[in-house]
C-alpha cells in the first residue's frame, strides 16, 4: 500500500524552513524508503569567528603546545573545546 505524501510547501526563508520542520513530521512528506545515501566531499563546516582574549602566558604555552604537536595554535584550541565538551 502505497501512502499519499504531503507536498512540501515553498518557503520564503531558511529560517521558516528550519521552523516548519521543527514543528513538522518529515514522513509525512518524504518517502524514506526511497533515500539514497550521498557524500559532500567538499562540504565545509559553517564556522564563526570570535574574539577571545588571553593572558599572554596562557597564549604563549598554547602556542608551544601546537608547536610540539606541529598543529596551528587556533586548531588545537578547537581541538581541545571539543574534547572538553565531550567529556560533559
């Protein structure tokens, strides 16, 4: 028995996409047996830039630590949040 899929109505914005689907379940609009798996290989994760002040010691031992590590200092800072957040 094949089910009858909703449309799925046009939004003006991301923003009321992402806040339909939220309220919305997608089974009602897409046939998932029917998915294919894909791959994005040159997909890049949206990043923000931040301000963060340091003390100059505490920058300055980061550095030596990324250095022994042969890693740009930024990197292992988000290295080492994500492995912080993790352990939460």
């Amino acid at each position: 028995m094949t089910r009858k899929l909703k449309p799925i109505p046009k939004f003006r914005s991301e923003a009321a996409e992402r806040k339909f689907w939220e309220t919305h379940d997608s089974t009602e609009y897409v046939d998932w047996s029917k998915a294919q798996r894909v791959r994005f290989p040159n997909l890049k994760l949206s990043t923000t830039a931040i301000s963060l002040r340091l003390p100059q010691g505490t920058l300055d031992r980061i550095k030596i630590a990324a250095n022994r590590r042969d890693v740009p200092y930024q990197s292992l800072i988000k290295v080492w949040l994500e492995e912080k957040l993790d352990a939460e």
